[in-house]
C-alpha cells in the first residue's frame, strides 16, 4: 500500500490516526485503541519511501536537517470507500490529514492525523450551551486546553464555523499546519499555516493586527511572545481563540500567568483578568456503543468573581466557583462526566477511570454509581 491507499483504509475503519514506524506493520487508531493493518512490517527503507513520497524536495531536506517536520497533506479518492464506518472522514473530492514527520532510532517516521472533511456542530461534540455563547463574544480571549489528542482542533474549528454561519466578521487563523479548511459561509476568512505563510506564531501574529480582523484564531499559544501578543490583541479589541496543554481550568490560569517573568506577574493578572472571557478543559473518552469518541468538557465563564480570583492570585479557588457557577453556564469535568453517563453515552468504567471524585463515581450498595448533580 502507498500512503494514499492506507488512509483511505483508515478512514474505512473510522480511524483518527495512522502511524508509520520501522519494525511493525502501519497501525492505526480506532476509538483510542491501537490496531495493526494486515502485512509485513515495515524496514527502514519501506518507511522512508512511504513518507519521503508525500514530501517536497524542501520538506525532505527540512527532515534531515532538524530531524522532525510538520504538515498537512491532501489526497484525492474516486469514490468513499465501501462499507466506511465514518463517512465524514471520505469525500469524493479529498481527504486532509494533520503529519508529523521525525527521526527516530530505527529510521523515518510518521504520524497522520486525520481530519474529518465535514466540521462537526457544536451539538455533535456535544458542548455545552454556554460553549456556543462564547462564540459570540466580540471581543477578549477564549482558551481551549487539553493534552495531544484531545479533540482542541475539532473544538475550535466547531466555534469557528459558528461564528462563520451567524455572523459577518473578518477572520484570521494562524496554524501549524492547517488542518479544517473553513468556507467562509458569512464571513471573510484567511488562513495562513506556519513555514508555509509565515516564519512563526508570532510573526503571524504580529502581522494580523495590520489585516482588519475581528476574529483570531491561534493554533496554539507555545511561548512567551505568542501569549504576550495574543493578549494584546484580545486587550485591543479583538476576539482571540486559542488552544494550551493543561488539563483544567485552574491549571490554565496559573499556566498563562506563570510563562511571564515573576516582575510581570501582578500586571500580566491585571490585563488576563480584563480579556478572558472563558476556558473549555476537555478530553476525549470512548461512546458507550463504541461508535467513536465523545468530547467531555470542564467550562470556566470569566464573571465578576472568576475575575476577582485571577487579579488577587487566587487561581486555587476557581474550580471552587466552577463547581457553583452552573447558573453562569460553568461546569466541571466530574458534573460534566455525570451528564454523559445519565445520557448512556459513556460507560460507569470510563467515569470512574477520569473522574476527579472517584468516590462520586463509585457503584453504590445497588450497584449504581453515586452521580453528582448537573446542570
């Protein structure tokens, strides 16, 4: 098989990753679990001919240069495959697929994020309703956060084309690499990828601020420069989304905060209180009916009194207002898993297993778990 024919046989089988490694068969990953492609496994040579295939002259030599490559890759099909479990995955014209290229002992590498052709609503992930109100902040900072494979992309693009079929706004993406390719329904929307259309987030960034946006989107706020202009920009009048790896909301304050110089601290919660508008901490866990995966998400809402906590240093005592704060459309993850569970969408293990309260989660003397209350 050639790159194209094994992701066209992971999108048959409703994977959301392809791997390609020396020493083993190509595997790929069907709801969270890891299953091996029928066939030899593959030699260094099998490897390095399959990816050096999709890559440019200039992308292989970028490969041996520093040893690891991002980037996105189109392919064509004829037709979707038959009997595809996830047909959002296939369409007739192209599939797109999120690559991460390295050396590693045994040879060339890959990993291959595929990326549904179809955007999902909101509704599908399923978020909240207080997730879909902040799509329609005109201004301020939106963070969505979780760890490598957590659904962040499928989020923010879902928020994305929201605002793209309510509104007429101008919006600018800045990624590494483009992953959804969004059609600008309502809205005028340009999307540049990193070392593609600009040296760096920061660049990128830099740059938007001069290109009448109302909103940003940032893939992913990685250093301290990136995070001091998306800040900026949120406190110049902008709508700014954008992506952390931390697994709260609590954790995310302190995050964001902790990447400035300790001088900085006290001025940095100043302006972060004044531009936040929320937090969505989320993970993916298996359905139920293992039918794919189902987004679980903890919501922090910026009132009054989320604010209050961020400039006075009390980052600690969030989550203890996200636990009250259903009324302001907050939630956390433990109520979160709650709903998803009365809902039949996941199973009393799988709570268990990501609950923050496992005694909350506990099968009780009739053999059912104790739920916390929900919204």
């Amino acid at each position: 098989m050639n790159i194209d024919e094994l992701l066209r046989y992971a999108a048959k089988y409703g994977a959301s990753d392809l791997h390609i490694t020396v020493g083993t068969p190509p595997i790929i990953r069907v709801n969270g679990k890891l299953k091996k492609i029928p066939g030899p496994a593959l030699t260094s040579e099998d490897s390095q001919s399959l990816l050096y295939s999709i890559l440019t002259d200039d992308q292989r030599s970028a490969v041996e240069q520093r040893r690891e490559l991002d980037l996105s890759y189109t392919w064509g099909t004829a037709a979707a495959p038959a009997g595809s479990v996830v047909l959002e995955y296939v369409t007739p014209e192209r599939v797109r697929a999120r690559v991460n290229v390295f050396m590693d002992l045994s040879g060339v590498g890959g990993a291959f994020r595929i990326i549904p052709a179809r955007i999902r609503s909101l509704e599908e992930l399923p978020a909240p309703e207080s997730v879909l109100e902040l799509t329609r902040c005109t201004s301020g900072l939106v963070l969505v956060t979780g760890p490598t494979g957590c659904g962040k992309s499928t989020t923010l693009a879902s928020m994305i084309d929201r605002i793209d079929a309510e509104q007429s706004a101008r919006i600018i993406t800045i990624e590494d690499p483009i992953e959804y390719i969004f059609q600008g329904k309502n809205c005028l929307i340009s999307q540049r990828e990193i070392g593609t259309h600009s040296r760096s987030f920061a660049d990128a960034l830099r740059a938007c601020l001069r290109e009448d946006p109302n909103v940003i989107l940032v893939g992913e706020m990685r250093d301290l420069e990136t995070i001091q202009l998306a800040l900026t920009a949120a406190e110049t009048g902008h709508f700014v989304l954008s992506t952390l790896h931390t697994n709260s909301v609590a954790q995310t304050v302190d995050r964001v905060i902790d990447v400035f110089p300790p001088d900085q601290h006290d001025y940095v919660r100043q302006i972060f209180a004044n531009v936040i508008r929320g937090i969505v901490s989320q993970t993916l866990l298996p359905r139920k009916d293992q039918r794919g995966r189902v987004s679980a998400m903890e919501v922090l809402i910026a009132t009054p009194a989320v604010k209050n906590l961020i400039r006075e240093s009390k980052s600690h005592q969030v989550a203890s207002l996200v636990q009250i704060g259903s009324q302001h459309g907050m939630q956390t993850m433990d109520q979160c898993l709650a709903m998803l569970l009365r809902k039949g969408l996941i199973s009393a293990e799988t709570a268990h297993a990501i609950a923050t309260d496992k005694k909350l989660f506990a099968p009780s003397e009739e053999g059912q778990p104790v739920l916390p209350n929900t919204r």
